[in-house]
C-alpha cells in the first residue's frame, strides 16, 4: 500500500532531528519542504535527496497538488496562519504545540477543520513517550484509585535552542514564540494534567519570571479542576534536565524522575480508623524514554501513527484536539493571572468532561 504523501513546513531543529527520522519508518512520507531561511532549504535538500523545497508555505501548497497533509513546524506565531492555508487547500494538518498563541485563533482552528472535514492534529509527543505509557497503564488498572492531585515539575538549564542558520534564540523573543516557557512547554504539561486528572481546569493561579529577557524563564500554576489539583513548575534556569512527575489517587502513587516509574500501593491497616499506619507496597521500574534526548525522535512514530488513524477514520477534530484548544485557553489564562498580581482566573473547563 502507498504511503501518504505529505509535506512540512519549517525545517529547525524538532523537524530535522525529530519528525522527519520518524517519518522514514511511518505510512507516511514527506516529499516537499519550505522553510524562509535559505541555508535550511539546503540543509533539507542535501538530508532528504529528491525533496522538492519552496521558500514559503503559500509556494509550496500552490505547487504541490499530490500531498494529502502538511506538518506544521514552524515557530508558534505562524501555526494558525499555516494550518488554516493548509486547510483551506484541503489538506490533514499535523500541527507542533501550541496549537496556536492565542485562544481565538486556536478555537477558529478547530472550527475551521470541522468545516473542511479535515484532520487538524497537535504534535503532543510527551503523550507518546514510554514511560507516560506506563503510567497510563498503572491509572487505567485502578491500581492507584481515582486521581485528585498531581505535580508536574519541569526542569530545564536553558530554553531549546533554534538553529543557529536562522535564529537560535527565537524561543526567548515574544514576537515568534508567542511567549516563554509557558507557551514552550505548558501544552506538555496541561495536556498530561488533563489525561491523568480526566477533566478539564476551572480555575488557575499563576507566576512568573522574565529577568531581562523578552520572554518568561520560570512558571509556577495552582491550576483546579473539578476531579482535583495540579501543580506545575517550570523553568529554563534550573541546574539541571529533568522532568519530576507525582500522581496521587486515593489507593497509592506514582512518582516519575525521567525514565525511573516508582509505583506505591496503599495497603489496608488492620483497624480501619487507624490510617496513620497505613504501609504501602513500593514497586520501582525503569523504562527507557529517552529523555536527554531533545529531539525525542523515539516518541514521534507513535505520535505519527496515531495521526494516520486519525485520516483513516476521519476524526477531524478529535480528543487531541480538544485538548490542544484547552492547553491554550489555560495558558493564556495563566498569563492573565500572572498580569493580575497572580489572582486565580477562572475558565469554563471548555464545556466537556
């Protein structure tokens, strides 16, 4: 069977070193690109021999009349402005987080691929790394109990860079990355509060630190939701690269340090008033992820995969997707609380459960 053909938009670092390795061994297949920067176009030229390359998005949909999708790659500022072209040319959209910098655009989006019946489909990788696997399997065994309080600690000792040909610091400029790590990894973080807490946030409180730079380096979030609460802290001034997940349910829970899954099962004391007491059964695994690696190529087959059953099925605009709008509402409501003297903002919960 053919592969689906396809094209991507942006060759930086996550499309060169991320996506396109992943696509070599998917249903599907990229046979154009464009990017603005001319040294990016050769780079992509001389990676994959026989693409076809074009300077921007407009050129290359024009011009190419046999692709089925585009793979949006490009800087956060350009996303809803690419997909919604894409779109409109008929085309299935794979689309990097965040979906988009703002919360109307990402709702018109999603509007806009129901209406053109096409998929529109975020690049949520961390969904797809094992060990988030893992601990998908331990909550859907009920080994923990029912979920009322998680921590999301991200720790980075720099923000990801661009590449040098066009712009490595781009992710510390408001102008292309819509804003600081809040918006760099929030999505990452909110979407897997989502899927662990099975509901979508009411309410959140948020801080924030720019030093001298345009965009934030650090974010901290109370965030509420109707199921329980998450905590989330992130930052590109860390000494060190980690991630620290926790996971409570009213049974036991999971603590997450990069690939280490340690899993704690409540046991029952003998009294039943007598809690204090309680002992739990500790069980420690190891399940390779990855995580130094920034590309995490290893993740994004996967992610690919579920993205082709997405156009096999024609779900156009599925739970990832609803997801993706409700990780830009939250952001954008994270900047307002943090604007506001870090007063609680409250959300809708985007009117699903």
């Amino acid at each position: 069977m053919p592969k689906r053909r396809g094209a991507i938009v942006g060759y930086g670092f996550i499309a060169e070193h991320g996506h396109i390795p992943a696509y070599k061994d998917s249903d599907l297949e990229i046979v154009a690109v464009a990017d603005v920067c001319a040294a990016r176009r050769e780079a992509a030229a001389k990676a994959m021999p026989g693409v076809r390359v074009y300077e921007d998005h407009e050129e290359l949909i024009a011009k190419e009349r046999d692709i089925e999708f585009l793979d949006v790659t490009a800087p956060p500022y350009a996303h809803a402005r690419i997909a919604d072209a894409a779109l409109d040319a008929g085309l299935h959209v794979l689309c990097e987080k965040p979906l988009a910098t703002k919360f109307e655009d990402a709702k018109r989006m999603l509007a806009h691929a129901e209406k053109a019946k096409r998929v529109l489909f975020p690049s949520h990788n961390y969904r797809h790394a094992p060990v988030i696997k893992a601990v998908r399997q331990v909550i859907d065994a009920g080994l923990i109990g029912k979920v009322h309080y998680v921590t999301l600690d991200t720790f980075r000792n720099t923000h990801a860079r661009g590449v040098r040909e066009w712009n490595e610091h781009w992710r510390r400029q408001m102008k292309y990355s819509g804003g600081g790590i809040a918006m760099d990894h929030g999505s990452h973080t909110f979407y897997l509060a989502f899927e662990w807490l099975r509901s979508y946030p009411t309410a959140i409180t948020a801080k924030m630190s720019h030093g001298d730079q345009d965009t934030e380096h650090s974010f901290g979030a109370t965030i509420t939701f109707p199921t329980g609460t998450a905590v989330a802290q992130l930052t590109w001034t860390a000494g060190i690269r980690k991630v620290i997940y926790t996971v409570h349910g009213d049974k036991g829970a999971i603590r997450v340090e990069d690939d280490d899954v340690e899993v704690a099962i409540m046991g029952q004391p003998s009294n039943p008033i007598d809690r204090g007491r309680v002992t739990w059964e500790m069980k420690k695994e190891r399940v390779a992820s990855d995580w130094m690696d920034a590309s995490h190529v290893t993740w994004f087959g996967s992610l690919l995969e579920r993205f082709g059953t997405a156009m096999d099925k024609r779900e156009y605009v599925g739970k990832d997707a609803e997801d993706a709008l409700a990780c830009v509402e939250l952001i954008t409501a994270a900047y307002a609380s943090a604007a506001d003297g870090c007063r609680e903002h409250k959300l809708d919960g985007r009117g699903r459960d």
